[in-house]
C-alpha cells in the first residue's frame, strides 16, 4: 500500500493524529535546543553533557503533558467515530487548530527563552500578575523582536515546516460508512484516552500524582536547571489559580516587620561546629495517638498503643508533649521537616515558589563537608520527593530502583504491590548503604507502610492480625518492629554512637480518641531526638511548643552551626519555653500555637481563641477576651507576610 492509498484506508485519521502529534514533539524538541543555546551561558556552570541528556529525558514528560493539554480538541475532532466529519471543510479546520495551537506553543517557549535570563525560571501564570498593571509592554516586545530577529526567522521557519507537513487524511464517504471504519475509530479512541490522561498527569502509576513544575528538579541538581527540563506551555497550565503567594500588607514598614518576625537566624558569636551524623526518620501516618508513651490517660490508663519499640526508646529521649505537623499530606511534611517551610495555604512543592532557590538541612551541612541521602522505597520520583530532595542539596536519591538494583536485596519480592518497598527490608537497605557512607553524613528516609490500603507482608499476616480500632493499627506495629530492626543492626556501626537520631511523623491518620480529632489534635504526631552518646537530655519537655518546621533550627542549635540560615521555625533548645510556637494551616484558617493558647485567624481577623493546654477539646472560645490576642494577632500577620513575600520574591536562602 503506497502512501496515499494508505491515507485513504479506514485508519487515515488516526494515522494522521499520530503523524501530527510527533511533529509537536519535534517542535517542543527544537524549543528546547533553542533555549538551550540562547541561555547556554548560564546553564554551562551546573550542566555538562550527561545532565543536558538528562535534562532532555526529563522534558519529555512536560511535553508530553502540554501537548495533551494544548491538542486536546484537535485529538477529540480527529478520533470521533463520525462519518459526517469526513470532508474536507471538517479537516481543514483540524489542521488550522492544530497549527494556530502548537504556533501559540512555540511562541511561548522561544519568548521565555529571552526571559529566562530575567527571571532564571520558566514563565508560570504569576507573569500575568506581575505585568497587569504594565502599560509598556508593547515597546518592551517591540524591542526584543528586533533584538532577538533570529528567533522570529525560526519561529517562521517552524511554523511553515509545520503547516507543509501536516499530515491530512483522506476518507471516502464509502469507508465513513463502514461497519469496520466504526470498530477502528472506536477502538483508536479507547486506546486515545488513557494514552492521552496518562500523558497530561505524567504517568497512570498509583503512587504517581499529576507532575508539576516542581517534578523538573528530579532530573537536574540546581534549581535553575530544571528551567530545561519544563516547557512554559506547561508551567502556565499548571500554575494557573496556584499563585497563593502574595504580599497581604499586613505592615508597611520593613524594619517594622523584620523587628516583629524574621526567619532569619542567626549564629550566635560562640558557636563551634560539631560534626555528628544525622539520621531523620519520617514515618508515614504516624499520629501521637498510636504511641502508648504518650497517652498514659486513655481508656482509663489502660492503652498501650501499639508502637511497644519507640514507647521504649522515647524513655531515653528527648521529646514534647506538645507537638505538631505543619500540614495535613505527606508532601507538606517533606519542606516542613528538611527545610523549615511550612504548608500555608497549598503544598509548597505543587506551587511555582518551588522553584525558588532551597536551603535546608541537606545543603547547609553539605556545606560542612557531609554526605547527604534521601532514602524513599517508592518508585523513584513518586511524590515529588525526588525532585524536593535533590532542590533542597541532597546529593543522593535512593528509591525503589536503587533497591531493586542492589544485590543484598529481594528485589521487587518486597514490593508491597501499592506503594512502595514494605518498611522493614528497606530500612535494612538504608543501614546497609549508610554503612558506606563517609562521615559526618545525613541520611534521611520516609517510610511507606502504614498507608491504605494498610496491609502488612503476606508472610507476616498472622504476627500482625487486626487488632484495635483502625486498620492502620497493625501497620503501625509492623513499622515498629521496622524500627527494632532497623536500631538492631545500627548499634553494631562504628558511627552509631557519633549519631542524632530524629524520629518524627508527616502526618497524622485514622484516629479513634476525640482528642485527636480536634482542629488541633489532627496535627498531633512525635518528634523524638534520641543520642546514643546521651548528650541530649531523656525527658518529655511539658512547655515546649514543637513543630515539624522547628525540627531543622533546633537541631543547628544542637549541631552548634556557625553560619546563618533561613528557617520558619525556632530552635527550641535555645529559645524561651514561652516564646516557642507552632503554625498550621487548614481549610482557609491560619493556627497559631504559642504559650496556653491557640488561634485561629482567617487572613483579616481573629476567630477563635482556646486554652488548648487545659482546654483539650477546644470546646471554649475566648475569642475578644484574653490579652494575648492581640500580640499573637500582630506575631501571625508578620509570620504571614515574611512567608509571603519570601516566597513571591525568591528569598528563601541567606546570600
């Protein structure tokens, strides 16, 4: 069959859908190599040939998001089995969709790649925030069109290239009519949708989420870099209704704000650096009220939770009654604990300041000479815990790939068939790849298995049947013995002893006792500081207000780190009982945590006060009748906009 018969058989339009979409490709592909090269000056200091291939890989995910999104109609016209579409008026209609859409697309990517030096990010939809108020922006384009003419003769040249080799098909009204035209377009649309679903999130993997601008940073080690990665097609999509950081001008003087609330810290005159190991255990769905240590009055002093192993260590840690998480889903807990940025309003790694140049515990102590991992037992980029990890300067990622290709291990054999490698092999791989680790290092890892659907190892059903209240009971208990194991064979390193351990939770889960169900007691989770050396304290702090965002300054504090750092958070250790805080945010109300008393503020106005330490179930508000409000008021707003507008600005590491 030559080439025209075959574009005249009954598989002409999708043939046609195919051949089009891969000139798309190419055209995203051409973008790439152009912004590439027009900004090549920059990506040149952190990019050599491996990461530029790398960073090629990765883009083909985005364009194959945009271009899912952007061609969705030409795709839809083209594949409805429907015989009254097949003339030739219908077909020049598709093809002037398809041109006028992907021209759209190419335009966007060759003018970022002139914007790019301004901003050294791709273009997300804050640009139409930025510029509304702009009224010379017609000069300004004039101007770079003129300055930039080559890459006007390429984007005629592409556009031209595309219109002469569209792919039209070529139906007769004999074969529209066929029985076989309607099996073979219907099973091409069946076929189309997953295909095209699968392409728009970035994968159909149940523990993928739909990919963000934020995903760009697993294929690149700098934050600028993965500028490459994305296309701006793709990053105005998935940032449109995401721009949550703005400047609400709660106070107009800068030295006003700063002398109320600033997240910068400081190194006090004396500090000496003290070079431990870290070792950072975030446990998935791990709420306080699963812990018998911490819930001596429950069921009449009769629970005993179901975590008998860290009930055990806790009696040799450092720990607080008054604890919490700083957002309610796993990927608010990864900035909170590792970088000291909480949630406030949407996950930080769904929104465009993800970006923004990180700090955190990684590239702070990698600044100090430390090896730094992330240990995750998902498929490798699930969560965006990947691409976090690696923005924020962990130098090593080790998923389930990494697993699966080490020898000492089952494989896949240990895959829990959801999520990811059941807790306690890989907690074994961890300790086994610590193990070679050069010291001081950081080695943080997050676990996976107490998770729906809450299922322990097959092989282990019977010595974890169901048991208590929840289903996550059980899996609460696996993990547990996870930990024994895993602290079993840790205290036969030669660096367990020089090591911090910190034991914390992302969030909380199913609860069964009403204290934990309150707008305060859903945050509820441990977080535990446990030296073998005995150079912290074993004691519960009872005044202590802890949160995940002070994980990261109090153990600098500890570290006695030298240089100052940002972080939304407070060295515990080292501030005064009174004055430490916790923040979290949910479903449009701001909570603020701090000495008797807990907040809750709209953004304008305050609408509940509660002595949370007496008033556990928060059945009191004494909202207009403490004094403290208003402080609390004035600390909260200034918190807001610091976060605000750091995120906004870029301003979230100490130049």
């Amino acid at each position: 069959m030559n080439y025209k018969k075959f574009l005249a058989s009954r598989f002409a339009p999708l043939v046609a859908v195919v051949c089009n979409l891969l000139m798309a490709y190419v055209l995203y592909f051409v973008a790439r190599v152009v912004y590439l090269l027009e900004n090549y000056s920059i990506f040149k200091q952190g990019l050599d040939t491996s990461g530029i291939v790398s960073a090629f890989k990765g883009g083909m995910m985005f364009d194959s998001s945009a271009i899912m999104y952007t061609c969705s109609l030409y795709i839809a016209m083209m594949i409805l089995p429907l015989h009254l579409k097949e003339n030739s008026t219908y077909h020049k209609v598709c093809k002037w969709i398809f041109v006028v859409v992907n021209t759209v697309a190419l335009v966007m990517n060759l003018m970022d790649a002139v914007y790019f030096q301004y901003t050294n990010r791709r273009t997300t939809s804050t640009v139409f925030g930025e510029f509304s108020h702009e009224g010379n922006l017609a000069g300004i384009f004039g101007t770079e069109i003129l300055s930039h003419w080559y890459l006007v003769l390429i984007a005629v040249v592409l556009v031209w290239a595309m219109w002469k080799l569209y792919v039209m098909p070529r139906l007769t009204a004999g074969h529209a009519r066929n029985w076989r035209y309607y099996a073979i377009m219907t099973a091409g649309v069946l076929a189309m949708v997953p295909a095209m679903i699968s392409g728009m999130r970035g994968g159909l993997a149940t523990a993928v989420r739909p990919i963000t601008v934020s995903n760009a940073n697993q294929y690149v080690d700098r934050p600028i870099d993965a500028a490459l990665v994305l296309n701006t097609p793709f990053s105005l999509i998935r940032t449109i209704g995401k721009n949550v950081y703005s400047n609400p001008h709660y106070f107009k003087d800068q030295a006003q704000l700063e002398a109320i609330y600033t997240p910068v810290h400081a190194a006090p005159d004396s500090a000496t650096f003290t070079p431990k190991n870290v070792v950072v255990i975030i446990i998935e769905s791990y709420g306080k009220e699963y812990m018998g240590f911490f819930n001596h009055d429950l069921d009449g002093g009769k629970y005993k939770g179901y975590t008998p192993f860290c009930d055990s260590l806790l009696t040799q840690s450092l720990t607080f009654k008054y604890s919490y998480a700083c957002g309610r889903k796993s990927i608010d807990a990864m900035p909170s604990i590792l970088s000291s940025i909480p949630m406030m309003k949407e996950p930080f790694i769904l929104t465009p300041a993800s970006m923004n140049e990180l700090s955190g515990m990684a590239r702070q102590l990698g600044d100090k000479g430390y090896t730094t991992a992330f240990f995750h037992g998902a498929q490798n980029g699930s969560m965006g815990f990947e691409a976090f990890a690696r923005s924020t300067g962990f130098q090593q990622y080790l998923g389930r790939t990494e697993f699966n290709a080490d020898p000492s291990t089952r494989g896949d054999r240990d895959f829990d068939g959801t999520w990811a490698i059941w807790d306690d092999p890989f907690l074994q791989f961890m300790c086994h790849k610590i193990n070679g680790f050069k010291e001081p290092f950081l080695a943080t890892v997050f676990t996976a298995s107490s998770h729906h659907p809450f299922k322990v190892p097959k092989e282990l059903e019977n010595q974890f049947p169901e048991e208590g209240t929840q289903p996550i009971h059980k899996c609460v208990r696996y993990t547990d013995m996870a930990l024994r194991h895993f602290f079993e064979q840790a205290t036969k390193q030669p660096w367990y002893n020089n090591t911090i351990f910190i034991i914390t939770a992302d969030h909380t889960n199913l609860s069964t006792h009403d204290k934990y169900k309150t707008d305060l007691g859903v945050y509820s989770i441990p977080i535990i500081f446990f030296t073998p050396d005995e150079s912290l304290p074993a004691a519960e702090l009872e005044n202590v207000v802890m949160q995940q965002s002070s994980i990261m300054p109090t153990l600098m504090g500890i570290l006695d780190y030298d240089k100052p750092y940002l972080a939304f958070g407070c060295d515990v250790l080292n501030t005064p009982v009174d004055e430490t805080w916790a923040f979290n945010y949910n479903n449009g109300i701001y909570q603020y945590i701090k000495g008797d008393w807990m907040m809750q503020h709209d953004g304008e106005k305050v609408k509940a006060m509660f002595r949370f330490r007496n008033d556990t179930m928060l059945r009191y508000n004494l909202v207009g009748k403490v004094p403290i409000q208003q402080q609390m008021e004035i600390e909260l707003k200034a918190l807001i906009q610091q976060y605000m507008t750091r995120m906004s600005e870029d301003r979230l590491t100490i130049k």
